[in-house]
C-alpha cells in the first residue's frame, strides 16, 4: 500500500474459481490477475473510491460465464 497525504493505493492479487457442470466443456473456469484499489479518509477510516481489476490470466472453460449470464456479456457501469 501507498499513501500519499490523503490518497491511498494498495494491490492484491486474486485467483477466482468459477465452477458450473454444463454440456459444453470442463466445469472449471480460472482467472487470475490484480485488483488496483483507491481509498480516502472519511472520519479516521479509510474508504473505498475506486476499483480496477486487471485479469492477467486463464485457464479452463471460459464459455462458462456465457452460459450463466443467458449468453449476454456484461457492461461496464
């Protein structure tokens, strides 16, 4: 973690699992990468203003997320 007066920066590393039994491959779907996190103080706590993840790798059956989101990809907000 950074800080730098009233800005704060930290990295963590992250490894999700997604599992689902279907007919088109492996159930297993892996992904792994970084989040980028920012955060301010707000009365002596420091809280959450930004979040940015960087997928940097994959492994597995990726369709998986097509078919548990009715094969509509999401949209950034």
């Amino acid at each position: 973690m950074t800080v730098d007066g009233d800005r704060a920066e930290l990295t963590a590393v992250f490894q999700a699992v997604h599992i689902l039994a279907n007919p088109l491959g492996s159930p297993r779907w892996t992904l792994g990468g970084t989040y980028r996190i920012g955060l301010h103080p707000v009365g002596g706590e420091w809280k959450v203003d930004s979040m940015v993840m960087t997928a940097q790798w994959a492994d597995g059956n990726k369709d998986i997320m097509n078919l548990v989101s009715g094969g509509q990809r999401p949209t950034a907000a």
